[in-house]
C-alpha cells in the first residue's frame, strides 16, 4: 500500500477529520493533534467497522484525555473491517502518517478483532513501543512473540466474555515474550461494559507510562 494523498478538513470541537488517499482506498481517520509531540496512540475497533469502541465510549475518551498528557491519538476506520491482511495495511499507513507529523513513539490499541490487527501492524513497524488489546481473538496473533524488549504487550478481557473466551487472550500472553501483562475482570463482557471505569484508568495509565518510557529510553 502507497499513499498518495492526505485530505486534512478543517477540525471540530474534537478532531480533525483526515483521510489517507491510498493505492488500494481512502482510510478515514479522527486524528487528535497535539503541538510539537513525538508520542501518539491509535485505537481501532473489531469486525463492526465503522467508529465502533468498547467499553462505553473508551475510544473518544482517552483520545482527548491524552491531549491534555502531550499525546496525539489517532482513530482508524476500517477500509475492509472483516479482513485482517487490509485491516494491518490501514494501521501501517497511519503509523507513516504520524511519522509524517513528527511522532516517534506510538502506541497501538485494538479491541476484539482489532487485537490481532495491532499485534500485526506492530510486528511490521519498529515505532511501535507498546500495545494493548481488548478481549483480543487469538487468530491472527502468531507475530506476538516478534514484539519482545522493543514492545510491551498488556492485554485485558471480560471474564464473561460472550463473543470471545478470555482464553484467547491467555493464549497470546502464553506465546508472548517479556514485557507483558494481562488482566482479567470478572463480571465483564465482551464489551467490557461493565468495567470500562477500570479499563480506562488502566489503558490510560499504561499508555502514558509507557511512551513516557520510551522517550526518556531514546535520550
């Protein structure tokens, strides 16, 4: 995938509308800029497509909370939501437009479906310091183990999960390599609705503390 255009609209209360003009579609993205950063997180949904987020609107949330952290975010809209090999091609395309706007360091966040898709856009993109999933598949995830001393891996999942088991999730910490963690909350569902008070604390905390990491590492 080349791109070969961007379209930057003119931003809302919250975002800038962006689109990525690619050799194989146009990606839409919600970028949230933030002035002379280096550090930036994507978030990307599952099979849903659209804007789709967990836990009752984590996405929007944390994106405008990390502003406030000198973290830019980006939002991705899946091309081609159902497929894996597209889906990856829409995250490396935006790892390159941030790279673009100077950012260096850069988180990636996936839920469901979209676990895989961040595992494997990692594996390919070496900007990448950290990753977390949300009740992750566990197919597609086989490059977890590639992300190891370079990359942290944290992955949660709703013990109640009715789409998919929390075993998927303990499947990839199994096959991953150091640094890793892995939560699980008892009475959450695939959504994680009913912790996303917890799931925001905890994303958000890690995703500071590791890109923070990663900038005093490059000193």
């Amino acid at each position: 995938m080349i791109v070969q255009d961007v379209e930057v609209a003119p931003q809302t209360a919250e975002y800038q509308p962006v689109n990525l003009i690619t050799s194989r579609g146009t990606i839409q993205c919600r970028y949230y800029p933030v002035q002379h950063t280096e550090k930036a997180a994507i978030f990307v949904g599952g099979v849903g497509g659209d804007w789709d987020t967990p836990a009752r609107g984590l996405y929007p949330l944390l994106c405008e909370k990390l502003t406030s952290q000198a973290i830019a975010s980006l939002r991705i809209r899946y091309r081609y939501p159902t497929q894996l090999e597209e889906a990856v091609l829409d995250v490396v395309a935006s790892i390159t437009y941030l790279q673009d706007q100077g950012i260096k360091d850069i988180a990636l966040v996936g839920h469901s479906f979209g676990g895989a898709v961040v595992i494997q856009a990692a594996a390919k993109s070496p900007n990448v310091c950290t990753v977390v999933t949300l009740a992750t598949q566990a197919y597609g995830t086989d490059p977890a183990p590639e992300l190891a001393t370079r990359c942290s891996l944290l992955l949660l999942h709703g013990l109640e999960d009715e789409v998919l088991s929390p075993y998927c999730s303990q499947a990839v910490y199994q096959k991953a390599l150091q640094p890793k963690q892995i939560i699980f909350y008892p009475n959450a569902k695939h959504g994680l609705d009913e912790a996303a008070d917890e799931v925001y604390s905890v994303v958000q905390a890690w995703i500071i503390k590791q890109l923070n990491h990663a900038s005093v590492r490059l000193l």
